[in-house]
C-alpha cells in the first residue's frame, strides 16, 4: 500500500478516469473508493481545498 500526496488537478484526473464504487463526506472532508483502469483499486482522500491523497491497495 502506497499513501500519496496530490494536486487538486491531478485528484480531480484521477476520479474521472476511474470507476466510482462508494463515497462519503464527513466534514468537508470526501472519502471516495474508485478503480483505475491502469493503477486499480484506489481510495481518494480530498480536503476542502481540492488538495489530497490517494492510497493505492493492493490486490
């Protein structure tokens, strides 16, 4: 598992590329589980910012 720091555009590329499977907001903070054509199963940590993380699970 890989815990990465992210850009509001590059968070923002990385969930339209993808698959949504669950996502939740709780204080302004939204968790999103989605699945990458290429990179596969991430979940998406976005701020209030637009600024983030992405962890990649593996498989």
């Amino acid at each position: 598992m890989r815990l990465i720091d992210f850009e509001p555009a590059i968070i923002e590329d990385l969930k339209s590329e993808s698959e949504l499977i669950a996502e939740k907001t709780l204080s302004e903070i939204t968790v999103s589980t989605v699945r990458h054509p290429t990179l596969g199963r991430l979940v998406i940590i976005r701020l209030p910012n637009g600024a983030g993380m992405v962890v990649e699970i593996d498989e």
